[in-house]
C-alpha cells in the first residue's frame, strides 16, 4: 500500500481540517503520514491566540485537534520555522505534497494620514496582545483615555470592542494574557465605538456575536434605532431578504430597544462612516470621519459631511494579509491558488487560500475540497524521511508530547485561579515546558 508524505505548514484550525481530511480519506489503497509544522512552540492557531478569551465555547474545536494529533500517522514540528529553519524548495523535495496553512497575520492599512501615530494599533497587534502570542508582548498600549473607537464592521471589531468595553473582573476567569489583565484592569477606557463604513444591512458581523451582546451585565450597548429601521426598509424594498441578513438586523434592533442598564461602560455601534483622517500631537487624539450615505441601488456614496470622535485608542479591525514566502506568489493578500493548488505539490488552504473569511468550520469543507484535490494529484510516493531529513539535528522540536506538556502546565496554573489555563508568553519558557 503506498504511504504518502503530506506536510502542512501552520498549525491552525484550516492545518488541522487538513490533516483530517487526510485522515479520512485513507483507504486500504491508500495512506498518509502527515507532519504539521508550527512556527511557535505551540499549536491551535487562531484557537488560541485570536479567539476572544470571553468565548470559550469557541476554542472547544481544539478536543478536534487533540483528537486529529494522536492518531499514529500524525506528527507535530512545533518551534521550527519555514523560510529559516528550513524551505518550502526543501519541504517540497522531500514530501508528496506541501500544504501550507499559515493564514493572514498582517493587518490591513488604512492608508489615511495619521494612521501610524501611537496607540492608532491594527487588531492584527491588539488581538494578539490580549492573547498572550509571544511576539505581541511588548505591544505598546495605553488604555489611560476615555474614548476608544474600533474600525470596521466584523465580529473580529466586535471582539476588540467587547474586550475594551467588559468590566475587566468579567476577564478575570478567562485566559486572558496576564499582562494584559492587569492593564485592562486599570483601564480608563469607558467608551468604545465601533465604525463601519456601510450600512447597518452591510455589516459582516453574525447574528451570535450580536445576540450575546444582549447578554453583557455590565455593558450598555447601542444602536441606533432609526438608523437600523431605516436598513430595514432599504432591504425590503430591494426584493426577498436573505435569512441571514434578517436576524442580523432583527438583533441590532432588539439590541437598540433593549432597556439600557445606565452603567459607565458604553459600547456604541455606528455606521456609514469612512475615516479620513487620525489626529494628535505625539499620540492619537481624534478620528476624522466622512459621513457616507446609502442610495437606491445600494450604492455607499459620501455626503461630504464630516464629524470627528475625541479619542485615545484607535484599533484598526478591517482585514488581513498574508506575511510571504520566498517563492511563494502572493496576490491581493492571499497566496494565488487556483481551487487551493499553488503550483506543483504545493497547496494552500484556510485564510492563506481565500483571504480572512470564514469563521472556524469554514475551514473543514474547505481544507476537504483541496485534500480531493491533492490525492487526484499524486504520482509515484517518494522515498524520504522528511523533515528528519532537513533539520539540524540539535533543533529543539516540540512534538505533541512536548505540546501537551506545555498544554497540562497551563491548565495546572490556571487551576488555582478558576481559570482555564494562564498562558505561558515568553518563547524560551515555552520550549523549556515542552522539554520538561
Ligand atoms: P470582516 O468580517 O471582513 O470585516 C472587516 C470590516 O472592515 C468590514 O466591515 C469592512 O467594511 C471593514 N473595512 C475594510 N476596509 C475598510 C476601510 N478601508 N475602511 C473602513 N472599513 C473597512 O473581517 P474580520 O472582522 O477581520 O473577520 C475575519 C473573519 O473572521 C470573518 O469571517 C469573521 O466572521 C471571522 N471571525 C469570526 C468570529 C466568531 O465567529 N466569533 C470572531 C472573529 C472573526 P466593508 O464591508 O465595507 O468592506
């Protein structure tokens, strides 16, 4: 029976629907040994460093991935970086077929003047941040203001938003980054406000994200009635409303009517407004906004009216990018791929493949459609041990055993605190936990 040599690179939600895929499409004609390689010395991806700590439920898809990693023809390489540890040229000499899974970690610019003035962050350094990824330590943030406001309409705005906006004690029997804790512990930020470009009826938030926030104890969160009424009437009129679409406004009214508790901390939710210009002398201190309008056909076009919020944190939430490969062809922030086939041997799946869309489960059919791909692909298996093959033979690998060191240490101090897990920042700890 031949064995072919899969190895993915990136060990997220999209790298690990690969691997099962994989998995489940073994036969007695055919199977697989699958090595995933991780940059960091820890997996789970967006599980664990993007997911916001206030929704645990989500980061449950990781008993999948568990699951996925103990089957005997799975292997991790965590702490072993591609472009220098070792290459795609060599990963693709040495295995049937490469697929890489390395999502969209940059965040997208806005391109207005002012963008880069201090505490103006992209939610590509503040999700992180809050997340205890070791690379977002040191990310500078100063939550003395009053005043923050969130670009952008998705649910990845919303989750920076909610994390400003939650009274920090609610944080507290999370796995929020400790050095993150103790500053949103001092924070004076009391109003956040998050700005979408479009309409009420464009927003890509989901209706779950919008109905849990009926459920903040110690946020008020608004709507603008008459705005959201108004979406309404501009989507009936436009002919039959997609289902989607209907209770995502139905939620933003009942959150608009939603009797308001009279509490300190706001969370305000406005929309057709473009920024235009960030303001200050040193540091952020003002957002210049164009207010925009919605026509007929649904087109967005600008009133050439302006207003301007007073604040002192800016986070940018409007997308992503791919970081790049030496050899890689990148396009529109997304590796170019056609149907997920890269060239020769190399695929692409997840945010790398079709840009940062998608919430989790997205990524099964996805990773499954490119894996039938890659099998009808295959020629003769090669004859190679793999990365054993190309790293240096004192490079300290974390496989799934030193991961799961790592993982039951966390999860030990976490214990004592009523949390799910204190997550360990600093990368030399990490790689002395897994070596343990
Ligand atoms: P997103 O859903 O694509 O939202 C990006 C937002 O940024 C849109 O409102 C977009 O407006 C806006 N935007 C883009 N360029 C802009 C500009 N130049 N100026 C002003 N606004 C701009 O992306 P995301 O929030 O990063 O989320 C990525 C994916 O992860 C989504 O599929 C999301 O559902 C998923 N996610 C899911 C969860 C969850 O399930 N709990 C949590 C987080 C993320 P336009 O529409 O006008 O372009």
């Amino acid at each position: 029976m031949p064995t072919y040599k899969v190895v993915i690179v990136g060990a997220g939600p999209a790298g690990y629907f690969t691997a099962q895929a994989l998995q489940n499409s073994q036969t007695d004609d055919l199977s697989f040994q699958i090595d995933m390689i991780e940059r960091l010395p820890t997996p789970w991806g967006l599980v664990r460093s993007g997911v916001a700590p206030d929704h645990p439920k989500i980061k449950t898809v990781s008993k999948v991935f568990e699951k996925i990693a103990k089957e005997p023809n799975f292997r991790l390489f965590a702490n072993v970086e591609v472009g220098k540890d070792v290459s795609i040229k060599e990963l693709r000499e040495k295995y049937d077929a490469v697929v890489l899974s390395t999502g969209s970690a940059i965040g997208r610019k806005l391109g207005i003047p002012g963008e880069d003035l201090p505490n103006s962050l992209s939610a590509a350094q503040f999700v992180p941040w809050y997340n205890a990824h070791p690379d977002y330590t040191e990310v500078e943030v100063d939550l003395s203001g009053d005043t923050a406001v969130v670009i952008g309409a998705g649910n990845v705005a919303m989750d920076v938003a909610r994390m400003l906006a939650l009274d920090p004690t609610e944080l507290d029997p999370t796995d929020t980054a400790t050095h993150a804790l103790v500053k949103l512990h001092q924070s004076n930020i009391r109003t956040v406000i998050i700005c979408g470009r479009r309409g009420p009826e464009h927003a890509s938030f989901t209706s779950p994200e919008l109905r849990d926030l009926l459920k903040l104890e110690k946020t008020d969160v608004y709507f603008d009635l008459n705005e959201i009424e108004k979406a309404q009437v501009r989507v009936e009129a436009a002919g039959e409303v997609e289902r989607e679409l209907r209770n995502n406004l139905e939620a933003m009214r009942l959150i608009a009517e939603h009797e308001k508790k009279g509490v300190a901390r706001k969370l305000v939710i406005t929309f057709l407004a473009t920024p235009l210009e960030m303001k200050g002398s040193g540091k952020i201190e003002e957002v210049v906004f164009g207010i925009n309008q919605v026509e007929a056909d649904d087109k967005i076009t600008s009133t050439n009216k302006t207003f301007s919020v007073k604040c002192s944190l800016v986070i940018s939430a409007i997308g992503y990018e791919v970081r790049e490969f030496a050899g890689v062809p990148v396009e529109n922030g997304r590796i170019t791929n056609i149907g997920g086939k890269v060239e020769h041997n190399l695929y692409v799946v997840g945010w790398a493949k079709r840009g940062p869309n998608g919430v989790i489960g997205t990524n099964k059919s996805d990773a499954a459609d490119v894996v039938d791909l890659l099998i009808s692909e295959l020629k003769e298996p090669k004859n190679t041990n793999g990365l054993s093959d190309l790293l240096k033979s004192n490079h300290e690998v974390i496989d799934q055993a030193g991961w799961e060191k790592i993982n039951a240490s966390e999860i030990l101090s976490g214990e004592p605190h009523g949390k799910p897990r204190i997550k360990e920042v600093d990368w030399k700890a990490l790689v002395s936990l897994g070596r343990a």
